[in-house]
C-alpha cells in the first residue's frame, strides 16, 4: 500500500481531487492523488454508497478546502453569488476564483493558497500601488499586483514561479521580470481552477 505523505495529503485524496496544499508537488507525479487516486485508508473500496445528501455537502466541502476559506466566507459569497444576474453556481465559484490569494496561487508566485495568505498578511504585495493585506478581496479588470522591493521576497517569488511551471490563466497578465502582474478581464466558467459540480453546491446551500 502506497505509503501517506501527511495530513494534507491525505485531505486531497479524500476530496478526490489536487487543492494544492502540498505546493508544487500536487504539479508532479510524487501527488499522492496520482500515484493512488482513492480515499485513504485500508478499507477504502469497502466504503458505503454516499446519500444525495451527502455528495452535495462533499463537492461543497471541497471548494471550500480548496480555496481555504470557511463557512462564514463561503456563506457570504454565495449570498453575493445570488444576488448577481446568472447562475448562482457559476456566479459563485468566479467569485472566490478572483481572491487575491487564489490569483496570487495560480500565477506561480506562491506555491499554495495558504501561502499566498501569509504573503498578503505579511504585506509583501501591492495592490494598485497600496501595501494591501485583505487576501479576500476580489481583484477588478486593470487592477494590478505588484511584489514590495524587499529582495529576499523577491528572489522568492521568482523561484516560486521557476517551480510551479504551470500554464498562467489567460485573464491575468504577468510581466516575470518587474514582478507585476494586471487583471485583463473577468474569468470564465471554464478557467475555474476547482473542478465541482456547481449545481449540486446550489442545491445544498439552498435547501
């Protein structure tokens, strides 16, 4: 049996799918969900049948997990979600898609969201030219993320970026020299980083 790399590892595997939380390993073939892609545990096949109930409280679960976020935030942002035009699933996901720590993440200048947070908290970044330390804010077309001059910061966001080596979402734009990246546009439903079933997260939180 493959042997566990620690208790993130073994949420990921839970979830059944990559939340990068283990950095840039979830990137390779070392991820634990690829080299055994079922729940952890001696008995894994053995397990029962999950209730309709219980796979719509799963795939919510798992988007929180995955943008390490609790249940307060996440209740917060589906009400944001609703009260936007069009789908509440997918209103909700390109809502959580745009936190400055997630757009930090998937750029390749933190190898984790929980990384990133820290980068945030630590006031490293800059958000339109302002230290900025809310890692919950939702970034707006123009805006743009700068890395603050402390070199040591620097040297290790480029080396975040030479590790990651992971296609950069086309709705940000990043210049890897000045450390700076801009907000093109808005996402869309398919550069969602999460792979869920929003309907079913819905159908949860609205019932």
């Amino acid at each position: 049996m493959a042997r566990e790399k620690g208790p993130k590892c073994r949420r990921c595997r839970r979830e059944g799918v990559k939340l990068f939380l283990k950095g840039a390993r979830c990137d390779t073939k070392k991820c634990p969900v690829e080299e055994r892609p079922v729940p952890p545990g001696e008995h894994a096949f053995r397990r029962q049948k999950v209730s309709e109930y219980g796979k719509r409280l799963r795939e919510k679960q798992k988007v929180k997990r995955f943008y390490g976020i609790g249940e307060r935030q996440f209740i917060r942002y589906f009400n944001m979600a609703e009260r936007q035009k069009g789908s509440t699933g997918v209103n909700l996901l390109l809502l959580l898609e745009r936190r400055i720590d997630n757009v930090v993440h998937i750029i390749g200048w933190a190898p984790s969201r929980a990384a990133a947070r820290q980068m945030i908290a630590h006031g490293h970044l800059r958000l339109n030219g302002r230290r900025h330390r809310s890692a919950s804010c939702l970034v707006r077309p123009n805006d743009t993320i700068e890395v603050s001059r402390n070199e040591k910061i620097r040297k290790l966001v480029t080396d975040n970026e030479q590790e990651a080596k992971r296609r950069r979402p086309e709705w940000v734009e990043v210049d890897s020299e000045a450390l700076v990246a801009r907000v093109l546009r808005h996402p869309v439903r398919d550069e969602v980083s999460v792979e869920t079933q929003e309907n079913l997260i819905v159908e949860f939180c609205s019932r």
